[in-house]
C-alpha cells in the first residue's frame, strides 16, 4: 500500500511564478489536509479538504493561495504570483473517513524555493 | 483555542542516557495528543498517540508518553537514547470528535542531539 506521495519533491519558482503543489492521499483515504513548514518552526495547518468540498481553510493565506480536491486525481495546493516569504516546505496529510479521522499519514512534502 | 507548548528548542543527551522532551497543551476539554518523528528532509512519522484509555502508551522506536490531565502534560521519553533517534520531534494535538473542528495543532518542535 503505498504511502502519500507529493510531487514535485523540490521546486524552484521566481518572484511572480506560480507553483502547484501535488498531493495523492494513501489508498483508501478521502480527507487530505495541507501544512506550511517554515525554517526552523513547526507545521501550520492551511486546510483541511474531502473529496470535492473544502472543509475548513482558516490556514490559508487570504490571498494567492488556493486548494482543491476533485472527484478524481490529486489535490493541488496552488499559490499564485509567488514571494519569497512562500518559501517553505509544504506537507500533505491524509487519512480515513471514518472514527480514525484523526490519524493522519504525511508525504515526504514539497520544498519551494522562490528567487 | 487550543495551543501546544513544547520546552525546549533544543535537547542534547548522550548515546545510552534517557530521553525526556517536553509537552505541554492547552484545551478546554483534553484532545487527542500525539508524538511525531522527522528525519531531515523527510515528511512526519506518527510516533505513538493517545486518545482513550491507559495514560501510558507505547510507541515505535523504544519511546512512550503518559497523559496527565492534570499537568496538561504529553512528554515522551525513552530510556536510552540511540544515535538514530537523532531528529526532530513535534507534539500534536487534535479536537476528540464532537468537540468541534478538525485541526491539528503542532508544537514548533525539538531538535533531538545524541552524542556518542
């Protein structure tokens, strides 16, 4: 049973670009949830999302900052007209739809680096 | 809102000594708490967690952690530190169902040092 996996494992973006973050939850799991790890500091929650319905998006930065889940396919975390301060690691978290909710499985995450 | 407290950035023991990192939360009604491991440049593995029952709970790699509700306290330990726990460590809390929400809040993390 394969784990989450993100792609691209590394990605480099200049000021302005945008990037477009992968997620594919383990088999099995509907809910998928997005974190932001800056340099140094812990995982900070972004949104949590279930097949076609974003759940809860506090997280998230009000602007330039999007997410989804479709009905098939990855989630895509997509962050438009990239800065430098976007520069983080970015972890997908899944889990299943059921009492286990809670316990959440991590890929291997995202690092973006903006020039 | 809940909050995780984790003291102490940094801990160094050495190879063989105990392992002691600090957890401490804050919720209105006791969440669900749990440990996770990362290795450099790796994503986050769950370590052990708790949610009901014995306050005690075993975990992978040698560790354990005990809830006590009333020092709003999750620390893990392990009694003798190995060159390959050398990593980071977050505590985690989540709402227990039906409280409301499904966030998970982590600590800001301690680097764990194991000298040889």
């Amino acid at each position: 049973n394969a784990g989450v996996m993100q792609n691209p494992r590394h990605l480099v973006r200049r000021r302005g670009q945008e990037a477009r973050l992968r997620c594919s939850p383990m088999k099995g799991h509907s809910h998928v949830y997005w974190y932001r790890q800056l340099p140094e500091e812990g995982l900070k929650f972004m949104v949590y999302l279930q097949k076609e319905n974003i759940i809860d998006e506090s997280g998230m930065p009000k602007e330039r900052f999007s997410a989804e889940f479709p009905k098939e396919g990855p989630s895509i975390l997509r962050i438009q007209q990239v800065v430098r301060g976007d520069s983080a690691a970015y972890f997908c978290a899944s889990s299943q739809p059921d009492r286990e909710y809670y316990e959440q499985y991590f890929g291997p995450g995202t690092r973006l680096t903006v020039t | 809102a809940q909050s995780v407290t984790q003291l102490g950035s940094h801990v160094s023991v050495s190879e063989g000594a105990l392992v002691l990192l600090r957890c401490n939360y804050s919720s209105s009604v006791p969440p669900y708490l749990f440990w996770y491991v990362q290795y450099p440049n790796q994503g986050l593995q769950l370590l052990l967690k708790y949610t009901t029952g014995a306050t005690l709970v075993k975990g992978i790699n040698g560790f354990e952690a005990e809830f006590k509700k009333s020092e709003t306290s999750f620390h893990l330990t392990k009694p003798s530190a190995h060159m390959s726990d050398a990593a980071e460590y977050f505590c985690a809390v989540t709402p227990t169902p039906g409280t409301g929400g499904f966030k998970t809040i982590f600590g800001a993390g301690t680097r764990l040092f194991v000298k040889a």
